[in-house]
C-alpha cells in the first residue's frame, strides 16, 4: 500500500510505503529535513506539522503540548499509515546553498598584517592543473614519429621546464588521440597536471579552448561546506558557495558520524551524502558561473580527519578508539572518477594532508594559511570549528591538539544558532539596557552566528545580565523570560523584526553550552603552552580562524574568556583558514608540498590522557575564569 | 528459426540462426577454424566437410571436383539452412595450446658465445613487482601514526632504498586498509611495483605470501603468442607455452588486421581475439603451475606496432597509410584491469618501447636481448618473424627497418607450414636421392618449420631438384608429382608415417613463396648497409632471431642467398629474442629503461621510398642471388 505525502511549503509530493518513517522517506527523497541525532529523537531539530491524515507517533518532550495540538511531531519518530500533507516549518527546514563572499573567508588584510612572512614569494602560481594550446606539426614521411611521441615532443617545445619529467596519458585518451587531431588539423589544447614530477594529459579538446580552465576548493566540516570556484589561469576566485553538510542528519558531530559509519550501509549513507553536498555546491557554481563540469579540471579538499575519511568512503571505525587510528593522513593521488565528485571525471583531487585522527587537513591548511611555520617567534592558531583545534609553535616545531569543543559557535545546538550567511546577527551591543545588532548583508535577522553568540554572552556578563556562571540575573532586565519548556530565556528580537517571524532568544542552556565550548578551548591553548614549558606571555601573535563571517570581536573573546588576555595587537582574526589553504593548495606547487611538510613536522598532543585537561576543566566553565588573574583586564565587569 | 550444429570430432554443439554463416558462428562459439583471409574466400583454409543436413555455399577453386563430392566446402562461403554435421579436418583445426620447453626460445649459450658485453652486468635482478612481508608495530596512544603511514614506515625501515621515493597506493586498497591490517593481527604481505620511481602498494594480502610472486612476458607474434610465466623471486622461467594468435582468422599479415580493424566492430573483435589468445595462454599456465592469476602481478610484453595497438583496444588505422604513423611507439603505464589480462587487475602491465609503424618492441627486445647497442663494432639483427625487421648499428648508432618478408618462415602460405612445435620437421638432407629429415621433440611429422623449409629448399636446390629460379626440374627424381591443382610438388614424407595422414610435401608455389620472403630480408640488409655506407664485410656479427625451435642451419640459410655469405662464426641464432627481450624487462629495471633507450636511439629507414629497394627486389628472387659473387662460397651449387 502506497501513501501520498504532500510537503509543504514547497508542494513537493512522494510516494511512501506504509509504516515508513516520515524522517526517513524524506531524506531518502532528497527532501531535508533537519536532524542532527540521526533519527535517535534526541535532538529535537525535526519538528513537522500534520496538517492531514493519519500518523502513528511517540511523543517527546520537544513537543510542547500547545505544539502537539497544532499537530507538531517529531518527523524521526512517526510513521506513515495515510495520504499525509506535512509543513516542514522554517526552523526545521535545511538550509539551501547561499552564495558567499569572498571576503567572508580571505580576509588577507589580515593575514597581511600579521608578522613578516619570510617565505611568501615562495608561493609561485603552478596551479594543479593548466590547459595549453597546441599547433602541432603534420607528420610527414620524413617526420613520421607517433602521434603521442609528436604530442608530447610539441608540449615539451612549448614547456622546455618539463623536459626532464616523465608525460604519462590515460588508455582511454590514447584510443581517441588519432582521431582527435585530426579532426582538430592538429591544433588541440591539452590539460596537464602534475603529481611527484609525474606529468600526465587528463583531456584533449579540439581548438583553442585554454581559457576555460576551472578548479574547485573545498572546505569540508563537520557542520558546513565551503567551496570557491577559481580561474585557474589567474587563480581569481569566481564564486563561492556554501551549505550545511548533508550529513548533519545523522549526528552532529564526528563520534556521531563514526557510530553511524558503522550501522549496515551507514558509510554508503554518509560519503552520498557529502558526495551530494558538495555536488549540489558545484552545481549551483557552474549554473551560476555558466561553464561546464568538464572544464573543472582539478580539485583541492581540505577537511578534518573523518570527514576524508567519508568523503573518500574509507571506513572510520579506529579514529574513534583509543589508541584513535586514522586509515590515512597523507591521502593519495585520487581522481574526480574514483569518488563520485561531479568535475572533469580525470581531474587530480588533491586532499590537504593531516596530522591526526582529530587534527586533519582544514587545520595544516590554517597553518599555510597564516605562514605560523615560517616565523622564528611563538604563533598559536585557534580554528574554533565544530571540534576546536589549536597549533602552537614556530619555525622549529609545532605542537597541536584537538579540545572537543563542539559546534556551539557554527551556531549547532543553539536554539537560534545559524552560521554565518545574510541575516545572521553577527555583533551585539547592550548599553543601558538597549540592545542594538547588525547582520551580515544588513538582512533582517534570522538567526546567530558565532560571532554574535560571543558578543550576546559578552554583553550579558558586562551588563551583568548573567553571572559569572551564566545563571540569568533575572531582575536585570525584562527581556528575560520563561518558555514553555520551563526554561529562562532572554529576548534578543522580536518576531515582527525577523525573517523568521518568532522571537530569536538565547536560552540558558544556550549560554552553558556556549561557555563549555569556550573554556575547552581556552584549557586546551593553556595545556598546549603549559606541555611547551611556555605561558601566555610567550606568545607573539594568535591567528583566530573560523567561519564567523566578516567579524570577531576579539576583545569580547577575551571577557568571555575564551581567547587568553594579552594585547589585542597580537590577534589576527583570519576567517575560514581552511578554505584559504585549499585554495592556495589548488592554484601552487609550493603550497602543496607545504602543507605536507607542515603535517610531518606537526606533533599531536592527545588531551585526553593529560591529566591536566580533566582535573582544570571545570575551572574554565565560569566568566571568564575561575582564576580572574588569569583576565586582569575582565577584572572590571566583575 | 533455431539450428542444431554438431561439430566432429569434438562433437561440440551449437545453435545458430537460419542462414548464420558457418565460419561466424563457429568463431562466435569459440569454435576455431583455420582462415587467414577474415573470411574473404581468397585463403581457402577454412575447409570443413558436411557429414548431414542442407546448407547454401558459393564454390571455390579451393576445393576441388573429388572433395567437393566428399561434402568439403568453405566455412566462410556456406550458410546454415538445417540441422547439421560438421566434421573440421585436421588441416583446418587451430592448434590448441601447446606447452613449449625454455631452450626452444633462450639459447643463452648461444648470446654467451657472442661478442663480449661490456654493460651486462647492469642488470640486475629488480623485477617489475616484488613482495614483502611485513609485521608491523602496531599502534598505541605514543605511536599513533595512521594504517597507511605505519604501512610506509615499514616498508621504509625494511627497504630503506626506498626512503626518498613516493609510495602511493589505490583508494581501493586503502578502503580494506584497517580490516586487512588488524585480521591479520598486523603481518601482511604487500606486492609493490615501481615506475618512475614512484613506488605503489597494489596488494595486500594476509600473512607470509612472499613466495607466491610471479610475472608473465609474452611475445604477440602476428601469427603465434609465446609466453613465459616467471618466478618472481628467483628469475626462473616456471613454465611456457605457445599457440597461434586468434587474429589469424581475420587475416595473416597486419595490413590484412588493421583493414579488418575499419570494418563496423572489427577492432573490438581483433581485441578480443589477442586477449582470448593470451588469456587461454594463462589459464593454462596457472593451471599447470596449480598458482592463481591473482599473483601473477606483473606483465612484459613485446610486439610489432600493430600487435601491441590491438592489444591495448588502440585504432591502428594510420599504420598503413603513408606517412605510416602509429598512435603511439613508447605505451604509457597501464594496469591489467584497463585491458582485460586475467592477471591480478592491478598489476602494472608494461609494453616495451617501439621505433615505427613497422619497427615494434618485439625488435627493440631483441636488440636488448643481444645486446649490439652495447658494441663498438657493426652487428645486425635480422628478426624473420611475420615481417622480417632488421637492425644494423652499433653502441652509436642503430638504423632499422622492415622489408615485409611476409610470414612463409613461420609456415604461414605454405601448404604443410607449421610453426615450431612438437612433429614440426626442422631438419633435412637429401644424398643421393634419400630424404632424411628430424622433428621437434622426435614426435611423427605433422607438417613443417621454418628451419625445416629452409633446409628443403637449400637440399632441392644442392641436389639440382629445384634451378636458380625456385622451378622442379621434374626428371631428377620420383618425388616430383602433379597434384589435383595441376600444380608440382615435392613429396617429403608420405601420410602413413605422419600425425595428420596425409603427405606431407612441398609445392612450387611454396618454394616462390620462400623465395620472395627470402629474397625481401637479403635485400633489406643489402639496403640498410647501402644506406650506411657500408657493405657485407663491415660486419662483425649478425643475430639471427625468430621462432625456429632449437635450430637454424646457417650454411642452408647462405645457400638460399637468405643470409649474406660471411664467415660463418659471424653468426648467431638467438631463437625468439623478442620474448628473451620481455623476460628481461619483467625481471630487471635496468632493462626496461633500456629498451626505451634503445628504442629512441634507433632511426628508421622506410624501404619503399629507397628507390634501390623496388629496382633491385627482382634480383633477389633467384637462388641464391641474380649475381652470383655476393655468394661465392655457393658457387659450387651452380
């Protein structure tokens, strides 16, 4: 028996099977629906509206009884017995892809402001993969070499720097070559790519065709994808895109995922799930950018450790047990072909070397971002992703490890959390009880991203709106209220003022979960220093890296305790580095072989078995600190 | 309309459609019968005889007035309209496999015995793909590197040679990483191969397999395929067998395939045929050997241009159009999988190097396995395979070409021709008027080989049975006989002391025919030198290569003005060079960069331009030569 399901808003009809899971179906129809327990009904994020027909559910503590009433369920926990019209409201709805700008992730003002970077002009442009033109010379009796010998002999007239490398061409190029040039009359543009000085033709097209040459960089995280399109003749940045990862349907954070790889097709699930976000990425790019797939001819990844894992379809399992062994950290050449991604099926996919089965490729492609590794003096950066990673170290040697802070400020697990895009509130400000915003594009407000979520915190603590535990002092202000889940919230916007049109608040147990993730952070910078024999004052200049959009206030950082109390002139905040790296790896030779280097020199400092880390930890879980010598100048708010 | 075929003596049974044509189906069915012309009619080798049923043939001059009364017809020339009995005689059956004994192709002895070679003992043993067990540390919380780095390490620490090569490994490999290493309790065995000093890992199998490690070379001859199955570990040749390539049904020479491979599917069918060929070669190898295909992990193989186009699925098309140009002389690195070799899918499959259209690597493997590019004085390589290739030079230069001798000494064209193999007559003598002759393996003759129609010809020609033109001078002996085409022969051995119960002689048409092909190779050399500037006495040694079987009379060779009349301790029969010249490259580095070396340095000299080649091939069609002082030494025959 077949049902009919009606979703609403967007009128997209299926055909479910009786008994099916309403969660399930969707998803499987590329209908998403948000969910980040993968369907365990612990998150709560998966709220629809019945509007009609018949449904067996379990209710749940999500659902307040003025919801069951409108006919709110949890979509993973009721099934399919009817014809159904279902209304997947704005909150559970996942986002589409939005268009980005560059700014938002290469804010290289900054990155030039930061200390002298020795070997910058190392960095040549030698991108991936190039496109040439060929006039070839007829074969003649007298000149009768082969058609690869008289291909490779033209490149090497027009290329004499790769004379002394070897030229390598695909059977199934080789079966078309005759035919190809002479239906071009011998004038083709070949692309060629490089790997360990192994040069090889990936495609052969009639004509002059060398100006559409395309790459693509790819942030993969856990909670977001960021990718760029670049002309890989200028290495200008064209478009950029990004969205959620598909995958938060089955858990939000990366133990989740590696638990869910492990269920009966549970990695299939998963890499088509990555595969398909970055697919639809590149898909809305080439739309946009009108150019074909084809003509994307190389790609550079970068990503924790198990998020290559997934997207490589190589099973997880041993990162998450001790002693936590990544399959791979130094991946190997693959092609677009091999993994599903949608880009000329030959095109070199080039994945950003890691360090460890929690500090991957986003994080070494932070450290060639900000060039730490080039500098005699002590860097430290902070990539506050969904897991917190940090690098400490100079020129000699780097030490880095991963605080498990959670993806509290990429807005997940946050009531109103959302990441950084048009309509996120990125900068609070409270003065005498006025409370005043700004969103990224000047939109109106739909959500937080992590930067506004820093300043809410900031300015409730200075305004002393929360204590330094987090706990509202309710007399403060009328802003605060109870919900209807018992719980104290505080009113940032009204509904009337939003895209949203409900009352964008932050709760207390938002607040707790946001000093959580701060103090991970901030203990394990200290750890790292105090496993360094260093403190705080030994440290020149923190790159702060991070999907916060075009903002961070460092200084509310720090009263939050969250970054450590030194001069502010020796903070950088460098944006989304991991995106910067990817790209700096598609467009140079020299960065690709950085970031390997800078992978091999990198030392992973397991937290979890220092003991430290554990016996501090509830120490950080206060504004700013439990230890205020530790934030003389947050002294004053308290 | 469905028939029933029964096809005698193996009593194979088909069905075929109402009027499918005999020749088709059967080859379809993998049912081989003998044809040389692609099913043109013009052969006459696909002769069958119908024991019952009707069916539609077109006549031929092929069968005459007695068989045609028998029910023989052409297989190509007759269509099925009933159930039917097939009987395939004898001399229309494709041989099956047969198993050949080393010596018959590597008379080492007989390379020892040349001229010193300065660069031997470059090469050493360093076979294409080499295994290597390993027990690996395994991992714990202060040695956690990842599966695929650990892997390295210990491949390094054990191979330290390696230590500044890339190593890679396929993404396949690298998903069964993790399973693989931890079933195995951490001792595997991973089978690596090099190419351009990029190492990679292309099996891994559980425990200590080391010793099951082996490699295939094989010669693709247009007419026969020889291979070698060779034990890895110690650079022994295990076993060998050979049989005629499959492709002989489309046509005996390769201009006859490459028009074969324009027709609607005829590359694919021509493809198909060699990989058959080879493949039935290795099953019955692996067979013999009780090893599986899965470790055979690497291939060598040599082949005239057209061979190793065919071989890879490559259009051969513009091989035989002026100005003669192949895709490609110097194949790229290519794995099993990308070419249907039943061999372990990724072992890398390595093609030695070829010069031209019509100089392959089955020459460069003989200059390789004879080493004259090594030489400060003049030798040649005269290959009288299918084509008959020569090479003069010495370790400055070397000059080739191809004088299209045609394949009579590999028996092809020649009514009892037969290639070396057990019962293949190679050895006769005629005194006074009594013929004496030896076999391949002692067996009763079944027909004869090149040396053995080398020596007939020589013996007719010493006993005046044949004058100067090739023609019987009927009155010297009985043997001499009118068969039922009204053509003379010369009766060898009579049927009731052969295998196939028939006379066995040698017609006067067979004798043109070797005399033409005879005559082609003598002038090739005489051109090749002109070209040079040199003459017959400027050489020091001359390799004489092909599939004889395990003799050559030289002096018979002089006789019949193949061979040029020098002292006789200026030559060498080397056997099948070509198939030595792939072994070579399947166990030694050395020689594989070799051959590439050789093949660049060699310059090919298009005969049919050089206007002497068409004036003087005339000349040549005499016993031993029109002008009798170029072999004085056989002046006493005249």
């Amino acid at each position: 028996m077949k049902h009919k399901i009606i979703f609403l808003p967007d009128e997209e009809i299926i055909f479910s099977k009786h008994n099916d899971n309403i969660l399930s179906v969707a998803n499987s129809h590329g209908i998403n629906i948000a969910s980040t327990c993968g369907g365990e009904g612990t998150c709560g994020k998966c709220k629809v509206i019945i509007k009609s027909g018949k449904y067996n559910f379990k209710s749940s503590h999500f659902i307040s009884q003025k919801e069951k009433e409108q006919g709110y369920v949890l979509a993973c926990k009721t099934d399919i017995i009817d014809d159904l019209i279902i209304e997947i409201p704005a909150e559970s709805r996942i986002e589409k892809i939005s268009a980005l700008k560059d700014e938002f992730f290469t804010p290289a003002e900054s990155i030039e402001k930061s200390p002298s970077r020795p070997e910058e002009k190392i960095f040549t442009f030698s991108p991936i993969s190039q496109k040439i033109f060929l006039k070839i010379d007829k074969p003649t009796l007298f000149d009768n070499i082969a058609d690869w010998e008289r291909i490779t002999r033209c490149i090497y007239n027009k290329k004499p720097e790769l004379i002394n490398s070897h030229l390598n061409i695909s059977l199934d190029l080789l079966k078309k070559l005759s035919k190809l040039l002479r239906d071009s009359n011998w004038e083709v543009t070949v692309t060629l790519t490089e790997n360990n000085n192994l040069w090889e033709i990936i495609d052969i097209q009639v004509n002059n065709t060398a100006k559409n040459n395309f790459g693509i960089a790819i942030d993969i995280g856990t909670t977001t994808v960021v990718t760029f399109l670049v002309n890989l003749n200028t290495g200008e940045i064209l478009n950029s895109k990004a969205t959620h990862n598909q995958q938060m349907s089955f858990g939000d954070d990366v133990i989740t995922r590696i638990m869910y790889s492990e269920k009966r097709e549970g990695l299939e699930k998963l890499n088509s799930a990555i595969c398909n976000t970055i697919n639809e990425l590149i898909s809305a790019l080439t739309l946009d950018e009108k150019i074909s797939k084809d003509d994307i001819t190389s790609a550079s990844i970068a990503g924790n450790t198990t998020m290559i894992h997934l997207f490589l379809d190589i099973p997880p399992n041993f990162i998450r047990r001790e002693p936590y062994i990544p399959v791979v950290n130094f991946p190997p050449n693959i092609k677009a072909k091999d993994i599903k991604l949608n880009i000329n099926p030959e095109a070199p996919v080039f994945c950003l070397s890691g360090v460890a089965s929690y500090v991957g490729g986003d994080i070494t492609a932070g450290v060639l971002a900000c060039g730490m590794d080039n500098f005699s003096t002590i860097s430290v950066l902070i990539d506050l992703g969904t897991n917190g990673e940090i690098v400490l170290g100079n020129k000699e040697w780097l030490l880095t490890s991963a605080c498990s802070a959670g993806p509290a400020f990429e807005g997940v697990g946050i009531k109103y959390g959302i990441r950084a895009m048009d309509g996120a509130i990125q900068k609070i400000e409270i003065h005498n009880n006025i409370l005043n915003y700004t969103t990224i594009g000047d939109k109106k407000p739909k959500g937080i991203c992590g930067s506004g979520l820093i300043d809410i915190i900031a300015e409730l603590f200075k305004n002393g709106i929360i204590d330094k535990a987090g706990k509202f002092v309710k007399e403060k202000t009328n802003r605060i209220r109870k919900n209807e889940n018992d719980e104290y919230e505080f009113l940032i916007v009204e509904k009337n003022k939003t895209q949203i049109n409900q009352d964008i608040v932050i709760t207390e147990s938002d607040i707790l979960n946001l000093i959580h993730s701060k103090g991970a952070v901030f203990l394990g910078l200290k750890v790292l220093l105090e496993h360094a024999g260093l403190n705080f004052d030994n440290i020149s200049h923190i790159y702060v890296a991070g999907g916060f959009g075009t903002y961070l206030d460092i200084e509310k950082a720090i009263i939050i305790g969250l970054l450590p109390d030194i001069p502010r002139d020796r903070f950088s905040f460098i944006g989304n580095s991991s995106i910067t790296g990817a790209k700096m790896c598609l467009i140079s030779k020299q960065a690709r072989e950085k970031v390997k280097t800078i992978a091999q020199k990198m030392t992973y400092i397991e937290l979890s078995t220092e003991p430290k880390f554990m016996n501090e930890y509830t120490s950080t879980l206060f504004l700013p600190h439990t230890d205020i010598n530790l934030f003389p100048s947050v002294k004053k708010y308290y």
